[in-house]
C-alpha cells in the first residue's frame, strides 16, 4: 500500500510541475532577440572571440561538453580561443518556460581544426541578466552518425 501510495504521489507532483513550467508563447520579438544571440554565439565561436562571448555568457554559466565535463563562465571563455573552421545551426526550437527563462535546443554542426565535422545537438538556457538574454546552461551532445549499411 506504501507504494502504491508513494507511486500515486509522485505522479501528481510530476503532472503538477509539468502545469508550472509549461510552455508559454514566445513573441517574435523575443523570438528574434534569442535568434541573434545564437548568431552571435556563433560569431565568437567562428572568430574565437572571447570579449563577444562574455557579453553571451551569464556570469553563473554552467556548461556540460559533450565528453560531461563542466565548465563555469571563466573557462568557458578560455575555451573558446578553439580555432573553428566550420559552425552551422539547425532546427533550432525555443520554448519559453519563464517571462525572463527560454530554453533552445538545436543541432550544430561544427569543425575544429585540425579534427573531423561533428553534428551536436545543443540545449541552452537562455536568461535576462542586465537587461539582455544570457546564456545560464548549456549542454551539447554529439550525435552519432548512422552507419551505412
């Protein structure tokens, strides 16, 4: 009976939470002003420019990499002097769970050099912080290539 219980219980909290954070409509403007955030982030990336970037990155920025490891907003800029040769977005989806908290989730595909192409899907949480959409979270993990048969 516990259990039953305890199972019962946990589902009314999780339909519960999914009620509080379910997605609300994104005006284009909001729309365009993440859009070109995204942008932009590709920019620093393409031209390693850390000064863009931190204007891009929250100061409590907490990234995965696709291999798990974290990295807070001072490595993260550190990282980024990664030389890429290529860096394109894809199926980019928005979803607004807060006035002020946008969550995107899109595939980039990306070019190191001196390493092969790789295809990432990347879910990132965009915030407002002094008066212009962040990055607070991101998380990329690689996509793995169907083998030919």
């Amino acid at each position: 009976m516990k259990i039953v219980f305890k199972n019962i219980s946990l589902l009314l909290c999780t339909i519960l939470f999914s009620f509080c954070i379910s997605a609300q409509e994104i005006t284009p403007e909001i729309k365009g002003q993440i859009l070109n955030q995204i942008d932009s982030l590709k920019i620093a990336h393409l031209h390693s420019d850390s000064s863009l970037a931190n204007r891009l990155y929250h100061p409590d920025l907490m990234l995965t990499s696709q291999s798990g490891k974290k990295y807070n907003k001072k490595v993260a800029l550190i990282n980024i002097k990664n030389t890429f040769e290529s860096y394109q977005n894809s199926d980019i989806v928005l979803l607004k769970v807060a006035d002020d908290v946008i969550i995107s989730n899109y595939i980039n595909e990306r070019k190191y050099k001196d390493f092969p192409k790789g295809k990432f899907r990347l879910t990132t949480v965009w915030k407002i912080h002094e008066g212009s959409w962040k990055i607070i979270s991101m998380q990329s993990s690689k996509i793995k290539e169907k083998k030919k048969k």
